[in-house]
C-alpha cells in the first residue's frame, strides 16, 4: 500500500471535513477515536483529534491513554526510589538497593510495554508552526482529504524535527559534557561513588548521542542574485 505524509495548515484545523476511511489501513469500517496531538504522547493536557482508525488501533490508543496517567507515576515512583536509595545507601544492604531498583525497573517498563503495544507506529501530531501533520496515511485516503478540504497538501518530504536546531545541539552538547565531566570527577575524587551514579553515566552518555543524531541539517541558504555593475544591461541605445 503506498504512503504518504498529509499536512493540515494550523487555520484549517478547526474546520476540518474528515472522511470516514481509516487513516492506518483506508478501512471504511473504522472507529473514531480521540488521538493525542504530541511528541509526549497520551499526556491528558495535550490536544487531540478525533479520527478514524481501524479497530485494533483505535482500542491500542484508548488502552494507551487510560494507562499513561500510571506511566507517568510509575516514573516518577522511580525517581523517588532513586533518590531515597541514594540517600540511604549507608543503611541499606546490597541486595536491598538492587532489589529495590530492579522491582521499579521492571514495574515501569511493563507498563511501557502494555501502554505502547498494538499502537500505530506513525501517529498524528501538531508541528512546531501548528499544523496537523498525519505520517503515512494510504495515498487513496490522503486524496479524499485533499479533495474535501482545501489548502491541504501531501508531501514525501521528510517531517521537520519539532524543536529547532539550537535546541538539540544545545542538549546533545550540555548531557555528553555532563556525562564525561562527572565520570572525570567520579574517577579521580578518591572515594567509592554510589553504583548508581555510575548506573547513571551511560544514561546520560546514550541520551545525549541521542539527542546529537536528531539535529537537522544546516539549512541551505536560497541563491539570491545579489546586485552587481556584471550584471547590469550595459547596450546603449
């Protein structure tokens, strides 16, 4: 099934005319179905669009959103552990922290699992500039979007990244500095750090390599034909 990326413009939004054809598979026995418009995906807070699914996706979407609400404590249960773990090292046995650690590893990571299975690996998400970008909807479904709304555009370009160049160099740059200046300092303060501060050096190290791929490519500036006495049509009359 051919592809293709369907790009809303941010003032068309609201007036949208949808047809009822699945934006995963062209299905015309679709569901509709409330998909959050972010990076940060099924956050409550975030915009939605109602759109028609397939019916494995649309319920893999609506079992993501009522999960999310205990990823997100699930995380921050995590961090606390952490913390405390760190904190109380001194009074904790080993198998304490690594049991401890790896209950809440494990606890989070299952409902990572449970809350992304079944999910459409493209969903739909607002850019940077407000428009309503949906990637690799079938070309036949794309087409009736087309022509029921105009001002609505196809496109195989690549998706723009949803921050701006600056902000991922700005990252990549601050969390691999970070992660090899504390691995400095750990290597050479002649005590015995925490395993964990350890655990968390190729956190950071990862995160920022991470980070580092998704810069986009310097933008190319336009030939501008700039003024010159060359140029200029010296025939005489």
């Amino acid at each position: 099934m051919k592809r293709t990326d369907l790009v809303v413009p941010a003032d068309l939004i609201a007036g949208l005319r949808i047809p009822p054809l699945a934006i995963t598979d062209g299905s015309a026995d679709s569901e509709w179905v409330e998909v959050p418009l972010s990076h940060w995906q099924f956050g409550k807070l975030r915009p939605s669009q109602r759109l028609p699914m397939d019916a494995r996706s649309a319920r893999s979407i609506r079992r993501a959103v009522r999960v999310a609400p205990w990823s997100v404590l699930a995380a921050v249960v995590l961090l606390i552990v952490w913390l405390v773990v760190v904190s109380l090292e001194a009074y904790l046995s080993s198998p304490g922290l690594s049991v401890a650690m790896a209950a809440a590893s494990i606890f989070v990571s299952v409902l990572s699992v449970v809350r992304n299975h079944g999910v459409p690996k493209h969903l739909p998400y607002r850019t940077r500039f407000g428009d309503l970008r949906i990637p690799e909807i079938p070309v036949e479904v794309a087409q009736q979007w087309v022509a029921l709304n105009p001002g609505v555009i196809t496109t195989d370009e690549p998706a723009p990244r949803p921050h701006s160049r600056r902000f991922y160099v700005g990252w990549s740059v601050g969390l691999l500095s970070t992660s090899m200046g504390l691995g400095v300092v750990m290597a050479n303060n002649s005590r015995e750090d925490s395993l964990l501060f350890w655990m968390l050096l190729p956190v950071l190290f990862v995160i920022g390599i991470t980070t580092a791929l998704k810069i986009p490519p310097p933008r190319k500036a336009d030939d501008v034909r700039t003024w010159s006495p060359v140029n200029v049509d010296r025939r005489t009359p």
